[in-house]
C-alpha cells in the first residue's frame, strides 16, 4: 500500500455536461487521530443506500496524518455519511456536512 498526504476521489466528470448546472465536488482535511490506519473510505448522501466506490483507492491515512478528500458532487448532497475501514479489519461510520467543515477527524 502507498502512503499518501493528499487523498483525492477518482470520479467521472464529462468535458462537455448537457444540464447548464454542474454539481461541484467538494474538498475537506480529513485527520486520523484513530490509532489505525484508514484503508477504506466510503462517501454517500445520507440516506443513499449504497456507499459508490472507495475514496482512498490504492492510498491508506495513517494515524496522525491529514489528507485532503474530495466527495463527488458533494455541494449537491451536503449530508454525507461516512464509513471508514481501518487495517484491522474494524469499521466506523460517522455523518458530516461536507459543504460546511473544512475537516473532519476520525477518533
């Protein structure tokens, strides 16, 4: 696995969009004060169903390291739901706005 600062999440966006408005992504400082490291992250709008693909990809946060996240399309859907997947295994879901916080902190 590759440890990296800067997360990012690899999404579609089309050059040329036929709907005159287009949903920007958002960006946040994720912080993980967990003790683990995060292997997984997961985005969805709250109530979604479904969590889409793993925002870190091939990357990993470790413990006590930021790293900036994008969630597609996230000033569309302000509320996003959270999954987190650490290196052992365990899991933790958490609820943010994403529109209004610069960051977030996994404990």
């Amino acid at each position: 696995m590759r440890y990296v600062t800067t997360l990012a999440l690899a999404g579609l966006v089309p050059a040329i969009l036929a709907a005159p408005a287009v949903a920007e992504d958002v960006s946040f400082q994720l912080i993980n004060q967990s003790g683990l490291t995060v292997v997984e992250m997961y985005a969805a709008p709250t109530g979604a169903g479904s969590w889409g693909n793993d925002i870190l990809g091939a990357n990993v946060l470790p413990s006590g390291e930021t790293g900036t996240v994008t969630v597609a399309e996230g000033q569309t859907n302000c509320e996003q739901a959270l999954l987190f997947i650490f290196e052992d295994g365990r899991t933790q879901e958490a609820m943010t706005d994403v529109c209004g916080s610069a960051s977030f902190t996994i404990n």
